[in-house]
C-alpha cells in the first residue's frame, strides 16, 4: 500500500474511533437524564422501576387532594379512570391550574409502597391541551367506559 493511502486510512479510521468514543460517552451521560411515561395501570401493576426518576400521569381522583397546614406538602391521587390509582407526594407549589378533574404529569420515583414521590408537577395550560400521553391514557378509559360516568370539569 501507498504510504498516502495509508495515512488516509489511519486519519479515517482516528475520526471513526473518536467519533464512536464521543457518541458512547454522550449515551452514558445521558442515561440517568431519560425518564419514561408510565399511566397509573403500568405502575400498579408493577411495570414502573421503584427508585428511578419517571413520569406518571392521569387525572386528578375527585377528592383525593390533602394538604397539610403547616407545609407545602400535598397528596393526592392519578387515576387512568379505568380503576387504576396511584398516590402521589409532593411538596412545593402546584402550578395554579392543578385541580380535581384535571390531567397532571407527576416527575418523581416510586417508593417501595408503589408511591409517586414527585419533585415536579405538571398540568395542562388550557383549555385544548393535555400531555399527549395523558391524553392517549384517558382517551382509551374514556372509550371503553360509560359516556356518562366521566364528568369533566
């Protein structure tokens, strides 16, 4: 082989290495930052990693919100309207939308007791929009119950 020919694939090959070298180290780093959407029927039935950071959403359950006096903390309920509820701890300010009836993104980890610890609560902003995998969750309760049991608010 020509000595240019093989300088050319030396160089090649560097940048092939290096560039496999950076796209791994740019996954590795980027592992702990992915989190997953589960609905509350994946995480009672044990799909959900406990201890890892995830995303549950559902409905806020009607009557499910405590909070207590003294603190920012907050407990309440997700429920996928097929019978699938998941409790849910926060503590911090809820966004001001955040109400019964109303679709919510929690970001937390799951205990050992299968409850949502969330450092972030999402709801929806308006009137049209919903997560779109909120949305997905209740439209297929919505189509597979009674009309009339859902009461939006």
């Amino acid at each position: 082989m020509k000595p240019k020919r093989r300088q050319r694939l030396w160089v090649v090959g560097a940048i092939v290495t290096l560039s496999a070298i950076a796209s791994g180290l740019a996954l590795f780093a980027l592992q702990d930052n992915v989190n997953f959407f589960y609905s509350p029927a994946q995480i009672v039935s044990g799909e959900a990693p406990v201890g890892q950071t995830l995303r549950g959403g559902g409905m806020v359950k009607t009557g499910s919100i405590t909070r207590e006096p003294e603190s920012l903390s907050v407990s309440f309920v997700i429920s996928d309207l097929k019978g699938a509820d998941v409790a849910v701890r926060y503590e911090g300010i809820l966004p001001d939308l955040f109400r019964e009836g109303q679709g919510v993104v929690a970001v937390g980890t799951l205990d050992e007791e299968r409850v949502l610890i969330a450092s972030e609560v999402l709801a929806k902003h308006d009137e049209n929009y919903m997560p779109p995998e909120v949305a997905d969750v209740i439209d297929e309760a919505y189509l597979k119950s009674d009309v009339e049991t859902f009461q939006p608010l």
